[in-house]
C-alpha cells in the first residue's frame, strides 16, 4: 500500500477469484457506483464498524432496529412498548406504520453499548407475534441532547429561555 503526499488516499492492490470478480462487477452495475473502488469503501467501512464493535462491547453504538410482526392481536404492539420501555436508555424514538395482510413495520433509533442493543433485539423477539428483527448499527454517535451537568430538564429549559430573551 502507498500513501501520495498530496491527498488523504492510500492505494490498494488485490487479486481476487475470477468468478467473485465477476459477481462484485455485476453488483457495482446494478447498484449504479461509478467505480469498484466506492464499492470496496463500503463494504470495508462495514467490516471495520463491526470489528470496533466486537473488540470494543462497551463502547456505544448508534443503529436502527427494524421488525416486522402481527397488528391483528392488540397485545403485540402492547408488549412490544413494553419492551421499549424497559430499554428507555436505549430506545430513542420509534415509527411505526401498517403492512397489508394485517402486519406492521416498526423502526427503532437505538443507541447504547452493542451486547445492550442485541438484548434488545432478543427480547423483542420472544414477543409472541413478531416476525422478523434486524439490528444495524454504526460507530457514529447521536450527538448528546441534553447537558445532565445542567441542573436536568429545568436547567436545560431555563437556558433556552434565557437566550430566547
């Protein structure tokens, strides 16, 4: 690998199987980059995201969990806010919205430590009804939405009042 003194790109060589050469042109195609290089940026950016994520369990990560289940039985959208509830710290805001065939798609913005988020994930699966759970999550971090040092929620309201004058 060399580094060019004039820009903040390295460069990398590497020599891959004939047929995963075709496949990663063909995706680079249908996705519609401009180059295999954007491609590689990508998936290499992922790999590092979920390497940070297991050499580091206690750093927080911010994501996204999506799943899918049944709207027809009141009690599953009910636990499932259960389950929100007894992650507060985690679950920073939730959308919601009805499937045909009487299911329902709920995103959560979550943030925490990972081995948090997947338990999470794992309770929200033994919730009777629900299909499907997927947690994706990035090393980028909300930014903190509210100064605890502050004095809490009075503090932070005085201070808006204060520069709104």
């Amino acid at each position: 690998m060399s580094v060019s003194d004039t820009s903040n790109l390295a460069r990398l060589s590497m020599t891959l199987p004939a047929d995963l050469f075709e496949s990663l042109d063909q995706m680079i195609a249908e996705r519609g980059l401009k180059s295999r290089s954007s491609l590689i940026v990508e998936l290499i950016r992922g790999a590092v995201a979920d390497h940070a994520e297991a050499s580091r369990p206690d750093d927080v990560v911010a994501g996204t969990v999506t799943m899918t289940y049944r709207s027809d039985a009141g009690t599953v959208r009910h636990r499932i806010a259960q389950k929100q509830r007894d992650y507060l710290k985690e679950v920073i805001s939730s959308q919601h919205i009805f499937l045909e065939n009487d299911q329902s798609l709920e995103v959560l913005l979550v943030q925490g430590p990972p081995q948090k988020l997947a338990d999470l994930c794992d309770d929200l699966r033994r919730v009777r009804g629900v299909y499907q759970v997927k947690l994706v999550t990035t090393v980028a971090l909300l930014p903190q939405l509210h100064d605890h040092a502050g004095g809490g929620a009075e503090g932070a309201h005085m201070d808006s009042e204060r520069q709104a004058q």
